[in-house]
C-alpha cells in the first residue's frame, strides 16, 4: 500500500506534462490493496458517494438552523400609488371615486425563534413605516413600532419541529454509516473486476506458454514420426493442440482487452494507462463467529436506524391524522408600543402600548368518518410497517449467517486450491519429462496440460469469492476484522472541502 502513491503522483505528472493526443502509454502494477485504494479515491462512484453524504448535512444543517434564532430585515422601498379609490357614502350608500397619490416605505427588523417543545414561534421586531401622501398639507406621516413581542402557539396541532429533532439526528448518522456502505461496496464491485483481469492475464500467458511448448513438441514428435517413433494419431493431437493453443491466445487477449476496459473505466483511468495485476497471496487464516459479525452490523450498518426511521415515520404519519382530526386552535398573542406624528422624532416619543390577543377555533361539524378514517389508516401502515420491519431482520440475521458460513468454508476451498494448483503444475512438469523420454503418450501429457490449467484458474476463482466474502461482510458490518478496527471516514474533511 505505501509504494501506491509514486504510482499517482507520477501518473499526474506525465499527464500534464504530455498532451494527451500524444500521451504515452503508462504501465502501472497493482496489487489488490492499490486497486481498492485507487476506486475508492478517484472512481466515480465515489464521486456520486460523497455528494450524496454532502447533500444529507446540508439538510441536517438545515434542521439545525431552524433551531437557532434568526435576524430578518425586511423592507418595502418606493412603493408609489396613483390611482383613484373608491369610498362609498354611509348615509346614501353612494361611491365616489377618490384621487390617491401616496408613496410608502417600510423598514423592519426581527428575531425570530422557533421552539421546538411547544410547535410555538416568538418574534421580536421594530419596524418605521411612513407615507407620503402628495395632495394633503401635511404629506408625511410615520408610524414606528419600537419594540413588538409576538408569540404564536398552536394549541392542538402536529408539532414537525419535535419531530424533527428525533429524526433528522438519525438520518444524518445513518448518511454517514451510509456513505461508508458505498465505499465499502465499491471494494466489492472491483473485487470480482480485478479478479477477471487477473484470470484473463493468467490465461493468456498460460495459452502463450502452453502454445511455445506444444510447437516444440510437435517439432520433435514429427522427428519421432519420421523414425516411426510416434504414431499418426500422435504427431496429429499435438498439432490440433498447437493450433487450439494459437486460437486461445486471441480468445485470451480479446477477452482481456474488454475486461481491463470495464476495470480502468470503474476506476477512473483512461486510456493511456496499462495495468499489470498482481496475483494476492492466499487470505489470512482467520475464522469469522456469526455472533460477532452480527453484533458489528446492529452497531455500525444503517439497517438498523433504516427500520428506526421507517417506524419513526410511520408513528409520525399517525399523529399528523389524529392533530388533523376534530377541533384545530391557535393562539396568537402580541405586546408592543408604536406611535405615529409628522416627524421622524414625533413617532418616536411617548409611545403607546399596544396589545393583541386572540384564539382561533376550527372545528368540522360533519366529515362523514374522513378522519377517523385516515387515523384508521395511519394505524394499519404502523403496524404493517412494524411486522415488515421484524421480517426484515430475521432475513438480515439469517443472510449474515449465511455470509459467515461462506467464508469460513472459502478458506478451506483457497488452501484446498493452492494445493491443487502445486499438485497440478508438479504434474504436468513430470508429464512433459516423460513424453520426451517416449514414456507416455500425447492423450496424457494433454490431459495433465488441461488439469494444470482448470487447477490454476480454479484457484484464482477461489481466491476471488475469499475476497468478495470478506469484504461483503465488512460492507455489512463496518468493521475491518482482519485489521481489527472499525471502517470509518474523515466527514469534517469532506464538508470543509
């Protein structure tokens, strides 16, 4: 892992320092390590990982703002009128149109506070407010508010603020614990990438070599033919085996063309960059316990807090419909002094105090069952929702048992391979001596070359899913049980960058 970087900062080097019409080709080796390292800094999935936590804290600070105090100025600036009103007569009820020419402006400001136990909103604010009117003697006229306290509470309602500060806490952990499911599932997505390039490496270096040494066998068995030695049958299987081997290497090389394309593009490379993989060492011996396993994924993954969440939801939607049901009351209150004169100073001395309160009633005489009804409703998704939620966690126990199982098995079958693979190159090497010597015929060499060829892809298979169980648990789990350490991120990095 810590000769990965040169590899990055030589490949940024070049590429800004050859045009890329005439950018030479880049020949990078990676082990797996590196690889997961490069597609989880610069794949575009993690790309579309990170804005999506990004986009999860602004609304978290969203959430939190509404809980702080804000200071609002507004204004009403040049508002000019001229037009004609029309004033109606209350003794002969007769309309008169009224020429108007008046110009308006208005200042304030305020604090507002939401509060969170009540659903309430308080509002402090002063606030000047003057008209000119242009067809009187005395055109300018103000109005000033000093100090005005308003608070308005409702009384039977849903409270979204309370609520908020239950869940929004829960949704912004669950988009961290989120945003490392995705790092962590970009490992598994490369995993089986990185594999088939691999095995596709291996196999066309295997048709190579195989195809090098069947043309010098076949150069010395026709020898053998020419002094009776070899039968017909003979000289010919070894020359439909040369050219099997010549059709595999194309085979081999498109095949590992279209694999390494699909890899570079998931990591981010382009097309000047060739990679050479490097087959891993056989996993660590470890041995997971399903209990263990289990406990980590209840304590990190965001399955938890994602059925917290969908009860949570569902309880609110039950009493949003029993806040909307029957009676519906505000209170609104407001205290303040204000004064008005024909000079700024005027409007300000000797203010009166002014004060308002009133209660609002809403009450459906006849809805004909519509909420109880939707109260009905409510409570069946609840209770839908809680036993989807009790299923979903006997399929999720039963699938990391099945997990571990997997895995603890896959160790065994990745030992049992290696072995293979030995036994099956240790073969075909006595194989070849023996045909050279005339003691066996080309049915068995070929045989034994088929074996050492399905043992060896056998063993990179193995050794693919050993790594694809392991990292799915720890995609489930959060948690690194090789390295014994949980899977975290640097979140405040992220945001401040």
């Amino acid at each position: 892992m810590k000769r990965f970087a040169p590899h990055l900062l030589a490949l940024a080097l070049l590429m800004i320092a050859v045009p890329s019409v005439y950018a030479q080709k880049i020949r990078l080796t990676l082990t797996l390590d590196e690889a997961v390292k490069t597609a989880q800094d610069q794949s575009p999935s993690a790309l579309v990982a990170k804005h999506n936590f990004l986009a999860s804290y602004w609304q978290y600070r969203a959430f939190r703002a509404q809980l702080l105090p804000s200071l609002n100025l507004s204004a009403t600036l040049g508002q000019y009128n001229r037009s004609l009103v029309p004033l109606q007569n209350s003794e002969s009820g007769e309309i008169n149109y009224v020429a108007n020419n008046n110009l308006k402006n208005s200042l304030s400001l305020s604090i507002d506070q939401n509060i969170a136990l009540t659903g309430g909103r308080i509002s402090v604010f002063t606030s000047l407010y003057r008209l000119d009117q242009f067809n009187t003697e005395n055109p300018a006229t103000y109005n000033s508010q000093p100090i005005n306290i308003t608070y308005i509470q409702p009384l039977r309602t849903y409270n979204t603020l309370r609520w908020d500060k239950v869940t929004e806490p829960k949704k912004y952990e669950r988009a961290k614990r989120r945003y490392l499911e995705q790092m962590e599932n970009i490992i598994v997505n490369v995993i089986p990438m990185f594999f088939d390039v691999l095995q596709a490496q291996q196999r066309l270096a295997m048709s190579s070599k195989n195809y090098e040494s069947t043309v010098s066998l076949y150069k010395l068995a026709k020898e053998r033919f020419e002094q009776n030695l070899v039968s017909k049958n003979d000289l010919l299987q070894l020359e439909l085996r040369m050219i099997n081997d010549n059709l595999s290497i194309n085979d081999h090389k498109l095949t590992l063309d279209m694999r390494m394309l699909r890899l570079k593009t998931f990591m981010g490379y382009n097309e000047n960059v060739e990679l050479d993989l490097v087959l891993p060492a056989s996993g660590p011996g470890i041995t997971l316990n399903f209990e263990d396993v289990l406990d980590k994924a209840y304590k990190n993954s965001p399955f938890l807090l994602d059925n917290e969440l969908d009860v949570l939801s569902a309880t609110q939607e039950v009493e949003r419909q029993k806040a909307n049901k029957g009676l519906q009351a505000n209170l609104n209150a407001q205290f303040g002094l204000t004064q008005q004169g024909h000079e700024l100073g005027t409007a300000y001395s000797n203010p009166m105090d002014q004060q308002i309160l009133s209660l609002g009633l809403r009450m459906p005489i006849m809805d004909w069952g519509l909420g109880k009804g939707r109260v009905k409703m409510a409570k069946s998704r609840e209770e839908l929702v809680r036993a989807q939620v009790d299923q979903e966690m006997n399929d999720y126990k039963q699938n990391i048992f099945i997990k571990v199982i997997q895995f603890n098995n896959q160790v065994t079958q990745c030992n049992l391979s290696a072995r293979a693979d030995s036994i099956a190159q240790e073969r075909y090497a006595n194989a070849r001596s023996r045909f050279l010597e005339g003691a066996i015929s080309v049915t068995d060499l070929n045989n034994a070359q088929s074996e050492k060829d399905q043992a060896s892809n056998r063993y990179i298979n193995d050794l693919s899913n050993f790594w694809q169980y392991y990292f799915n648990i720890r995609k489930i789990s959060l948690y690194d049980f090789i390295n014994k350490r949980e899977i975290a991120a640097e979140f405040e990095k992220m945001v401040d960058n």
